[in-house]
C-alpha cells in the first residue's frame, strides 16, 4: 500500500514536470489528474515491483553466498531496465509489464546495448544523509551536555525532520531527472539539464 501510494506521487510529478517540459505550467491539480487517470497501470506496476522484489528477498535469504549475488545483479538489472518506468507509465497509454519493456528499450536505443548507470544523485543523496547524520550527532550530543534531559526530544525531532526532508527533495529531483531523461530519449532533447549531462547519464560499457 505504501509502495502504491508513493509511486502515484512519483506519477504525478512525472505527469507535472513533462507537461514544464513542453513548456506549459503546470499546476498540483494537473499532476494529480495524470497519475488519477493512471492508477490502473500504476497499481499494476506497484504490485510487479512488489512481486519482483519477494522473489528476489526469498532467493536471497534461501540460497546463501551465490543466491544473494544472483538477487544483487539481478536487482542491478531490474533497477536499471525500469528507470524510466514511471514516466512511460505516465505519458503512454500501455499497460505494467509493456512500460517495463519500453523502459528498458528505450535504454538500449539511446544510452547503448550495455549501460552503466552514473548514479550522482544517490551519491550526491548519501554524502547529504551523512553530513546530515554528522550534523544532528553533533546537535544531540551538545544537547545533552547543555541543556535539560528533555530537551533531547526537540533536537531528535529537528534531525527526524532533516532526513524527511533530504528524502522528499531527493524523491521530487529523481522524478524530474527521469522526466527530463524520457523526454530526452524520445524526442533527443531537453529544456532543464545540460544536453551533455542528460546524454551522458548513462554510457556505454567499454
């Protein structure tokens, strides 16, 4: 349930950031009527997700050393063959499975056969977690040597509310980038990144 409702608001920022992208303006109405009219291909792909994900989880927990490698790549790969799921779920009138293979093709046609994936944002979202960790340690710890006991609860509350909110803003630049790379390869262009760095988001293995 919490999957689905999660990737409904992907849906509609998706929805919302296409429509910027042709350069219209959108509105939090028009994103939502979007992923509205898509919720059957959406319920569809969260419960696929899902599916995928148990098999993986019971293949790694089942099959020791040599099953957690086969879950790892093969997680590796559904991860990448369905990176641009959410905006073809969005802007094409096809069901769960068929957006999962457009995804995947579209990859293949555009960034090459094999595809390494330049995974900045996760990166740039970790090193943003962990300064943000060493930030609320710091504030909690200072906290607690100043102040009140019950003055701990304040300073947890502020870290809580900084990882949600590097979580919701990292979540809202994925689902743009991933706009922004469907559009681009559809159309081979794009209107908010660099052409360079949109081109060169995922390259060929040499």
């Amino acid at each position: 349930m919490q999957s689905t409702v999660i990737l409904f608001f992907n849906a509609a920022l998706v929805g919302a950031a296409l429509i910027c992208l042709d350069g219209g303006d959108p509105t939090v109405s028009d994103g939502l009527a979007i992923a509205g009219k898509r919720m059957g291909a959406i319920l569809g792909y969260a419960a696929l997700a899902a599916t995928v994900g148990m098999v993986l989880r019971f293949i790694s927990e089942r099959s020791g050393f040599i099953g957690r490698l086969i879950s790892g790549f093969v997680g590796m790969t559904w991860s990448l063959a369905t990176y641009l799921t959410v905006p073809v779920l969005v802007a094409e009138d096809i069901g769960p499975i068929d957006a999962v293979k457009e995804s995947a093709a579209l990859l293949r046609q555009t960034w090459g056969e094999q595809v390494i994936g330049n995974f900045g944002l996760g990166w740039t979202f970790m090193m943003a977690a962990i300064s943000w960790g060493l930030v609320s340690t710091v504030l909690i710890a200072g906290t607690v040597s100043i102040l009140p006991a019950g003055a701990v609860f304040p300073a947890l509350g502020v870290a809580v509310l900084g990882f949600v909110f590097l979580l919701l803003f990292f979540s809202a630049l994925k689902g743009v980038y991933t706009a922004a790379l469907y559009r681009y390869a559809v159309t081979g262009e794009d209107s908010l990144f660099d052409p360079e760095i949109v081109g060169s988001a995922f390259r060929s293995k040499r």
